[in-house]
C-alpha cells in the first residue's frame, strides 16, 4: 500500500461542563461528545525521501509543524524509526477554530492512516494513547461516537449510541478565541448554570431525543453569546425554524441543531440561509461506531 484516502469526521457536544480549574491553568470538564457525518478528506502518500509534507485546499491553514496532522506523521514516524516519508493532502470541510475539533480529527485520521501505510499493527487504544500527545480531542476523534469526557478531555468513556436524526450545523463568519471565553469563564465561575451531563446520559439511553434536546447545555454559552450575541440569532432561527434543540457546540461560534424530520431540517437550512447569519451551513445526520 502506497497510500490511503481517509474521512476525518466532526463532532459536536451535546452536554459541556467545566467542574474545575486545575494548578496548572487547565479546566476539569464533562462533557458528551457526539461525532457527526461531516468530514474533511485526507489523501496520505508514501514518499522516498524521507520529507513529511502537506498540502491543503484553505491557503489560510499552516503546513508546516505548527499543523497538527504533521505532528501526528512525525510522533509515529520517529518513534517507529521509518526511513520513508508521507505526504498528506488534506481537503478542508469542516469548519477551523469552530469548535468542532477540527484539527484533532485530521490528526486522528493521520496517527490512523501512517499505522496502516506502514503496518506498524497499533490498536485503537495504542493510537489513543498516542494520540493525547498531540492534543486533549484527539483520542476521542480516535474512539469516535458518544462518549462521556471527563479529565481535561482526555478520560473517555464509551455510551450508548445516541438517537439518528438530522443535525444542522452553522457556523458565522466570526471567530472566538478559546482562551477569552475560559478567561471570562473563570471571572464568573460560581455564578454560572451547570448543565445536567447525567441527566442527558440518561436521555441518551432511553433514545429520548425530546427529553435530550430539554436537557442540553454548554456552560461556554454564558459567557461566549454576550461576546457574540449572533449565536443566540442562529440558535433561536434554528428552534423558530423546526429545531427539536439548538446549541453551541465547544467554546463557538458554531451552533446545531436536532430535528425529527428531514423535511423540517431542509426548510430550516433554506430560512437559516436568507438570514445572511452564517457563512458555513451544512446539513448532516448524528454517526455512530455502527453506521
């Protein structure tokens, strides 16, 4: 094998808590992960030379080592003594810096495809391992599904599968700094809402979609839509449009939404759109480990 095409898939978060601030500066969190049918395309090629090089189609985005798909190909690719290098080309979809984990899956589907290309014979949970290493997501973007997080993202725990159904995703043509929104959360910590993560894990095994969408929430919201009222625009288009539920996913800009019906979903991608809100709009359904 000479190479290998790959789909690195989104994900969203259906429940986002933040239980702590640890001695080193990093947060203690809960939160269920969700992974999602939207995906960037990653193309890896061996090469002679020994080079670990990158293409994109976002002339925006580094391909040097500040990328971390070029991270993940050198950890294996040093650790494993490999006198070949790759190429990895990389066709961008999912929304950057939106809260979705955008970077973390490429990085997971690159640790997944150097492994195959080179028969290097690592479990999922060996690439897991490795994959925290690079950043707190990645491991999960490994795992994929619905999964509980706990730690600072890095302790996962399987859950059942969460209900199908068409999710909306949308993100505005804005950008959030992760760091100002945990900032301004550490500002007013004791005062915020904690969303209810095992009650929505409850709602999760019963495949009560209604029950779920009642329950959502993102303790980022409360301090991420005073910075950005038009996440709170979308998210009320969304529910005045057919949402059964609309949240930020991560620390934004990105909303979704969940919908009963595809119909529904359809006319509310078309009404979202003639707002002028959002400058990424996709329409897509929830994955799970048994698609």
């Amino acid at each position: 094998m000479d190479s290998i095409s790959l789909k690195a898939l989104a994900k969203i978060n259906i429940g986002l808590d933040v239980t702590g601030i640890r001695d080193d500066g990093y947060h203690e969190v809960r939160m269920i992960m969700q992974t999602v049918n939207l995906f960037d395309k990653l193309t890896i090629k061996k090469t002679a030379d020994g080079s670990i090089t990158m293409s994109t189609n976002l002339k925006f985005l580094p391909v040097d080592s500040d990328n971390l798909c070029i991270k993940a190909a050198e950890l294996l690719i040093k650790e494993f003594g490999i006198k070949e290098g790759v190429h990895i080309d990389l066709e961008k979809h999912i929304p950057v810096a939106a809260g979705m984990a955008g970077g973390s899956t490429d990085a997971a589907a690159v640790l997944f495809g150097v492994n195959k290309l080179f028969n290097l014979k690592l479990s999922k949970k060996d690439m897991m391992e490795r994959g925290v290493k690079i950043g707190a997501d990645v491991p999960y973007c490994i795992m994929r599904g619905t999964a509980l997080a706990e730690g600072i993202g890095e302790i996962l725990s399987p859950l059942p599968p969460m209900i199908k159904c068409p999710v909306l995703i949308a993100k505005p043509g804005i950008s959030v700094s992760t760091k100002q929104v945990y900032q301004s959360l550490d500002a007013c910590f004791d005062t915020v809402k904690h969303p209810d993560i095992d009650g929505l894990i409850s709602d999760i095994k019963a495949g009560d979609l209604k029950s779920l969408c009642n329950n959502m929430g993102n303790v980022l919201e409360e301090v991420t839509i005073p910075l950005h009222p038009i996440i709170a625009d979308i998210k009320a288009n969304m529910m005045e449009n057919g949402a059964v539920g609309a949240m930020m996913s991560g620390s934004g800009p990105t909303v979704f939404g969940f919908f009963d019906d595809n119909k529904k979903a359809k006319s509310a991608k078309e009404a979202l759109t003639k707002t002028g809100m959002v400058k990424q709009l996709y329409l897509t359904t929830i994955f799970n480990n048994k698609n």
